[in-house]
C-alpha cells in the first residue's frame, strides 16, 4: 500500500479556534456518567489550564451489563460545560447517528475508538457521515497490531475530504499482557509517523497503562518521542467511577503529573558530539550485521551435516544452553535479559528456516 505517501493532512489544535501550547493535554471522564460528575471534573481541569475536555458518551464494552455509558443525554453536559469554561469537548463515535447526534451539538473533536478502527466498513460508514465537516477527527489505532488498517482507516477519511486528522496511540491488545493493559508497540506510531511526517499524533497513557501507576513513564516516553500531546483520563472521583476505576486520575494527580513531565528540546545545540556518537553506533551495527551474517553460515553449515546424517533441526538441549547462557552473559555484561532473550528467539528461529530450507532442498 502506497497511496498513502501522496496524502497530506493538516489536523492541528489551532485550527479549532483557540490557541493551544503544546503538548496538548485532552482530559477528562472515561464516562460523562452524570451532570454533576462532568461539570465538577471540567471545573477542576479548567482552572488548571486544560482547554480540551473529553468524556465517553457511548462506551464500547467487552461484555453486556457493563455501564455503557450516558448516552445523548451526556452531550447536553458537554455543551454546558463549553459554556461554562470555553473548553473544546470530544467524544468517541462509533456509528453515523453518534456523528449525526455530536455534530448536532457542536461537539469540536470526533475520535474514532480502536474497536472501531480494526472495522473497514464502520470506518467507511463514519467517514461518509462526517463528510463535509471541518470538525477535528482523531483516529486510535487498532485494538490489534495492524500498522495497514491505521493507514487505511485515515485513507478512508482523507477520500471523503476530510483533512483535519490526527491519530491517538493506545496500546495494542495482545493476549495475557504482563506490564501493560495494552502494550504500547512504539515501533508501530514511529513507523506510522514515518508515513504522514505533519500527523498530529498524541498518546493515550491511561489505556496503554490500565492503572494509575504507570501513567507518568509512559507519558515522558511519549513527549520524549515526539508526541505532540497526551490524553489523560481524569475523573472527579475516580474510586466511585462506573468504568475504568484503576486508570483515572483526580485533576489534582493530573496537575501533579504534568509539572513533572520534562519538555526535551527539538533542537539540538550539541549536534557535533551527537553526530561522534551516531557514527560510533553506525560502525557497531555494521559490526553486529557482518557479526550475524558469519553466524549464519556457520548454521548453514551445521544444517548440511544435519540432512547429510538424518538429524532433526531442533536440538532442544542446544537451545536450552544458549539461553543459559544468554543469562549468563546479560548478568557480565549489563544487557537487558528478556532483551538479549527476544533477540536470540529471532535468531534461533531465522537458523530454523534456514536449515529447513536446506534439509528439503533436492
């Protein structure tokens, strides 16, 4: 897929009206769930500079019988809650009657949720009903790690003429999650960012993380990659919350947490020895290549021996050495274990193809 690499976008918060110093914080409610929950907590985000409130309306839920949300009857919250602050509000929307109904309100931003996203054809149907609309539409990534359906969903709306895009990173689900509730994969926005240069793209901490824990380590790594912004869930009482309790933060907390936050410079005034030190990894990773290239060969070689005497490419006693000694290694030479150990996965399964190769060659 390449059509991507002719489109421009130009989402962008000064384009909505009022002026916003970055990072842009978006904050609020996983859940509007009730009056006076919304317009206590946009109060309280308000006198602390925030100038984007978001809130669920309608909430996607795993199962049946989980609060689902306020429904319409929260977007006359959010439109008081623009009246009582000037605060930009936004809302997930997952079908053409929740575009109908938030653009009928004047809400200012549209996001598209990661279950949605992995959808074409919801996709499709969102783009047609927001046609025409110079509203702010922001794109979560896919519930599942899929870098084509992320370009393809932002293609879908770029086609019906909108151009005001941005993109939220959520994290990406994957199966028993051990740090994260989603892991965040930042390979894949990086890889994306690749694609659009000028996308806005900001970071959900609060469901990458699913507690309140982590929220501050993953929000300096995404400021220090260059985000343009965060969206931090912030609940007025977050143990009384009807959805996602262990993600939310009181507006206090959020305070707290972003007068941590160090802002890097994007320029670079010490550029000389930056560059020294690029070409030194420069020469390294040439090293590390030829280094794997040799290795190779020698598997190769190993794999002719195999097919010659009849011998099964999977040694089981062999791997388990290497990884014992990987342990070994990463302890004398201060790696990362688990790093070193995904590394050798790699290489151990690239040394299985290549012997299968060569045991089923005539």
């Amino acid at each position: 897929m390449d059509s991507y690499k002719n489109v421009e976008t130009t989402a962008n918060p000064d384009n909505l009206g009022v002026k916003i110093e970055r990072p842009v914080v978006i904050s609020g409610p996983c859940s509007a769930e009730s009056r006076e929950q919304v317009i206590n907590t946009a109060l309280q985000l308000h006198k602390l500079g925030i100038k984007i409130f978001r809130a669920g309306i309608w909430k996607p839920r795993s199962r049946p019988g989980n609060y689902m949300g306020s429904g319409s009857v929260g977007l006359e919250w959010l439109k008081e809650v623009k009246q009582l602050t000037g605060m930009l509000t936004a809302v997930e929307v997952a079908t053409k009657d929740h575009v109908e109904e938030a653009l009928k309100n004047d809400v200012d931003i549209l996001w598209i949720g990661a279950r949605t996203t992995v959808n074409p054809f919801a996709v499709q149907e969102l783009a047609e009903s927001m046609k025409g609309t110079n509203k702010q539409v922001l794109i979560k990534n896919p519930i599942n790690p899929d870098l084509d359906l992320w370009i393809g969903a932002i293609e879908r709306l770029v086609k019906v003429g909108i151009s005001n895009i941005g993109v939220i990173h959520r994290g990406f689900s994957l199966y028993k999650n051990k740090k994260y509730r989603n892991e965040p994969l930042w390979q894949i926005p990086l890889d994306l960012k690749e694609c659009f240069p000028n996308l806005f793209m900001i970071c959900d901490p609060s469901h990458i993380c699913g507690n309140t824990e982590l929220i501050y380590e993953v929000s300096q790594k995404a400021l220090d990659l260059n985000f343009d912004g965060l969206m931090i869930e912030s609940h007025i009482n977050p143990s009384k919350a009807l959805s996602d309790a262990k993600q939310q933060i009181t507006p206090l907390e959020l305070d707290t947490l972003l007068k941590k936050l160090r802002i890097r410079k994007q320029n670079l005034d010490f550029s000389y020895s930056l560059d020294n030190l690029r070409k030194i990894i420069d020469e390294k990773d040439f090293e590390l290549i030829r280094i794997l290239s040799d290795r190779m060969n020698v598997v190769k070689k190993i794999g002719e021996i195999k097919k010659e005497n009849n011998i099964l490419i999977l040694q089981r006693d062999r791997w388990e050495s290497i990884l014992h000694n990987i342990k070994l290694f990463s302890e004398e030479f201060d790696v990362n274990t688990e790093f070193l150990t995904n590394v050798f996965k790699l290489i151990h399964q690239e040394s299985i193809n290549q012997q299968s190769i060569l045991m089923n060659k005539d």
